[in-house]
C-alpha cells in the first residue's frame, strides 16, 4: 500500500532475495517489539486510560515517528530505530482494545493472532507462487481504504456496534487484497530497491496490524451474539 520510490530498483535475484530477507526480518522484528509494547501498556493502566481518552493525541504520538522513519528511510539505523519505536508505540496504543476483548473474551487475542498469522501465510504464498500480475490491486483497495476510513469516521460518532462489525469484515478484506497486493510488489514487481526494505516491511506490518484488529473485532462481535 506505498508509494514508488526513486533509486536503484532490484535487477537481480540476489538483490530481490536480500530485499526479502530484510524486509521480512523487520517485519518479524516489528511485530516482536508491538507485542512487548502491547504487554507494557498492558501493565500500566494509568497509560491506557490516557490512550482511550486521548485518541487522536495518541494516534498523532504513533505516526509522527513513522512519519521520520519515512523520510529517512534509507538512513539506518535512525530509520530502523524510528520504525522500531512507532511499532512499540502501536503496541501501547492497541493495549486497551486488547485488554477490554480479553476481559471480555478470556483467550480471544490469542485467536486472533493465531487466525492473522494463517491469513499471513496463505495469501502470501498466494503472492508468491502466483504468476498474476497484481498491479491493478493496489489502486482499487486503496480506494477501499479511503471508504473504510470514511465510514469509520462516521461511525465513531455514531457508535453503532453492527456497523463496527461490517466496518471490521470490509478491512480484513481490504487489508487482506492489500497484503497480496504489497506482497507481490516486494517479491515480483521490482518497485523497491535492495536498501528500501523499511518501507516495504512497514506496508507490510500496517497490512498486518490492520487485518489482526479487524479479526479481533469480528470474534468478539460474533461471541456477544
């Protein structure tokens, strides 16, 4: 779900296969340090009470590091410690969401991580061993995207628990288009080059995150029910 990047793109098997290996790594890496930071938040509830009643504020606080990490992405480590710190803050941030589904539903995150790392490995062997080209994807669930976050928008205003529930099936299968979609760009399209694994490993965890917070909202909607 990025952007093209300017500089030498991948023009041989050993740059891709090294693309892979980092950009995989970092994912892997990533979501190690967003559960250690689940798990802090997890364990300050002054913390998370500030982050459920300032959630814009927190949502600023998680991007702005991000944002660095763009914009010297090719600059490591700063990039790689600015991704790695907007991952542990994703960790505080969704620590309340975690903590109400599993005071809710004991073993239900569990679950969820379980079902997003399965959807993980079979759309990207999907990505992988398939010969299509997926070009055409990135635009259409982009727009997807923007629909999804406009209703959420709307939504969050209205509070309605069954339009949070086709809010959430609308992403997993945004969000699931968008993985193959990055997928391919990675292992097929030649877009990155071998040093732009920073942004792709991010494209990637946000599919991720993304796809596990909509599962989580989906089991916990249909156990209520």
């Amino acid at each position: 779900m990025g952007v093209s990047l300017p500089g030498t793109l991948v023009r041989s098997g050993e740059e891709r296969a090294t693309l892979v290996r980092r950009t995989y790594g970092l994912v892997f890496v990533s979501v190690i340090v967003t559960a250690i930071g689940a798990a802090f938040g997890l364990s300050q509830p002054a913390l998370m009470q500030a982050v459920a009643q300032h959630p814009f504020i927190s949502f600023i606080a998680m991007l702005a590091p991000l944002w660095m990490a763009m914009q010297s992405r090719r600059q490591n480590p700063r990039s790689l410690i600015l991704t790695l710190i907007f991952t542990f803050v994703a960790g505080i941030i969704i620590a309340p969401a975690l903590f109400v589904a599993e005071a809710t539903n004991p073993g239900i995150v569990g679950q969820a991580g379980l079902l997003t790392l399965s959807t993980f490995g079979v759309l990207s062997l999907y990505a992988v061993v398939s010969k299509r080209d997926f070009s055409a994807w990135g635009s259409f669930f982009i727009v997807g995207l923007w629909v999804l976050i406009a209703t959420s928008l709307l939504n969050f205003f209205i509070g309605s628990a069954l339009g949070s529930l086709w809010i959430a099936g609308g992403t997993v299968l945004v969000f699931s288009g968008l993985l193959v979609f990055d997928t391919w760009r990675i292992v097929r399209s030649g877009v990155y080059g071998p040093d732009d694994y920073v942004p792709a490993a991010v494209n990637i965890y946000l599919d991720l995150l993304n796809l596990f917070l909509a599962i989580l909202t989906l089991l916990g909607g249909r156990r209520r029910n």
